[in-house]
C-alpha cells in the first residue's frame, strides 16, 4: 500500500485583502471562487469516495472574526472530511479595511521557536473555536518551516507536519532534511510527510500541486510512486486556485486536472488508499523513495498548457 495524502490548504488571499475588498469579498473570492471552490471541490471527492486533508488557516480570524472560519470548518466536517492546522504568521499585524498596510512578518521561519510556538498555540485554540477537532498534523503557509517549528510541533502534541517541500528549500522550507526527501521520516520529534517532488527537468525539482503539474505528469508520479513502493504521496490544491487569481472566473486547466486527480485516486483505491491524518495510517519511516526522473516530453506539453492557462483561463472576467 502506498499511502495518498491529497491536501487542499485553505486561507483568506492577502491579495484580496491587499486589494482593499470587504470581508464578505474576500472570503467568497478565497473560498468559494467562481463556484469551484471548497464546496465544489467537496462533492468531487464526495463522488469519488475520496478522503482529503483540508489545512485550515485560522489566522485572519484575528482579523475579521470567526464567523466565515465557523462556517468552512463545519462545511468540511459536515461533509466527512478533515481539518488540519495551517498558519500565515502576517495576518497577526493585520488591520481591516487598510489594504495591507500593515502586517507582521509573512513567514513562519522569520519568528524564533518561543514565537513560532506561542502562534502555533494560538493558531490551534482558534481553530478549537470554530469547531474543529484537536489538530494532529501542520503545514506552514508558504511551506515556511524550520527545525524549530518542528520541535515547537512537538512540544505542542502534534503527530505529523507536511510542510518540507524540497522544490522550495532552503527557503522558505527550511527543514533540515535533504531537498529529494520525500518519503516520512521522524524528525525533531513529529513525523515530517514531505510533500510529493517530481524532476521535471534534470536537477530540477517540481512539486505535486494541482496548478503546478499537467494531469500526465501526476498520473505519471502516481505511476511511479505504485511501482517503486513509496511510502506515501502528499498532494497539494488550495481552496482558491480552480479559479483565475482574480477569484471571478473558473480556470479551466485547472479544473480538469482537479477532476483527472479525483478519477485516477479512485481508479487507484485498493493499492493507493487516500488517508486523513487522524487515521495514523502506517507510515514505513524507513524508506529513501526516490522523485519521478525527468522527461522533455511530459515537461514541454505541461509548459504549453501552462502558457495557455496564464495567457487565457487567468483572464479576469
């Protein structure tokens, strides 16, 4: 069995913020983007049997109140799926209606471990708050982790962070594990669930998120993954990103290979079983697994798409 963590990170946009819109904008723009947004994407992995992670950020509850986290976290729940703990450390500074004037430091690593530690704390008991389950399992906004935030987990009782992400290192993931890693490991007590890396050129690392890779390419890792006997495969979405950055329109590109992810995890089931954290699946820790090695094709077809998806599906409507 090879284990599938397909994690959809979900936040308010600063952009939107940033952008001078009301609340209620800026939440409908990051959450439920243009009708493909964490609703959406729940009835597609409701369709497909599917279990996903969703890392929730609390934090610009400090902002605008609990009201919209109350609402997500209990849409999520309801609809049979997990919240996990995710944090972007700027919206601490934050002030409503300045169009992100002002701000604390936007990445997690930029804090030392007392201050990582007290926002992880507090970031979790909002989270309680809106009516989410004790978190087991992190991921720092942007990918921004240490070893500090590590041992700050640790401290705090969690079991699992998904924030090592090789394609970013060393910043800002800065988890002192070597950039390839991606199968679990123990680290600074919590176990560290790398998210997915592929080459898609020689040297080059790319990682396993929805906006990043073709649909060939991820059936390709999927493939690859399967016939090596990985230990895991941790997939990245955001609640946003099936929209145009804007937040008005679907990107089509994304869309369909959101519905191709859903099909071949189905299709994949019985050896590829996707998993919630709080379900402790058994992780070998033992494992040196390997990225998906380079092909020019799979790479030049995704490089056209990709033109096409940044030329047209991000027009703004």
């Amino acid at each position: 069995m090879t284990s599938v963590f397909l994690t959809i990170d979900t936040e308010l946009m600063w952009r939107h913020h940033a952008a001078g819109l009301g609340v209620d904008e800026i939440v409908r723009r990051s959450l439920e983007p243009a009708g493909v947004g964490i609703g959406w994407q729940l009835a597609q992995l409701r369709g497909h049997g599917l279990k996903a992670c969703f890392f929730v950020d609390p934090m610009p509850g400090l902002v605008f109140g609990l009201d919209w986290l109350k609402r997500v976290v209990g849409a999520i729940l309801e609809a049979g799926q997990e919240v996990q703990l995710h944090l972007h450390p700027n919206w601490t500074g934050a002030k409503a209606g300045d169009s992100g004037a002002a701000h604390a430091a936007f990445e997690l690593i930029d804090y030392d471990f007392g201050a990582q530690y007290a926002l992880i704390a507090g970031a979790s008991d909002m989270l309680a708050a809106a009516g989410a389950p004790e978190p087991v399992a992190f991921r720092a906004g942007s990918y921004a982790a240490s070893d500090d935030t590590l041992a700050a987990l640790a401290e705090l009782g969690f079991r699992y962070d998904s924030s090592h992400n090789g394609s970013e290192h060393p910043w800002p993931s800065a988890i002192g594990l070597p950039p390839a890693r991606i199968s679990p490991v123990e680290h600074h007590g919590v176990i560290e669930v790398p998210v997915t890396l592929i080459e898609d050129r020689a040297g080059h690392l790319r990682h396993f998120q929805i906006c990043a890779l073709s649909a060939a390419e991820m059936r390709a890792a999927l493939d690859h993954a399967r016939r090596q006997d990985h230990a895991a495969v941790t997939i990245v979405g955001h609640g946003f990103e099936l929209a145009n950055r804007a937040g008005t329109r679907p990107n089509a590109v994304h869309v369909r290979r959101f519905e191709e992810l859903c099909r071949m995890l189905g299709d994949r089931r019985a050896t590829m079983p996707t998993c919630h954290f709080a379900d402790h699946p058994p992780l070998p820790l033992d494992r040196d697994d390997a990225p998906l090695g380079p092909s020019m094709l799979r790479t030049g077809l995704r490089q056209a798409e990709q033109l096409w998806s940044n030329l047209v599906e991000e027009r703004a409507a």
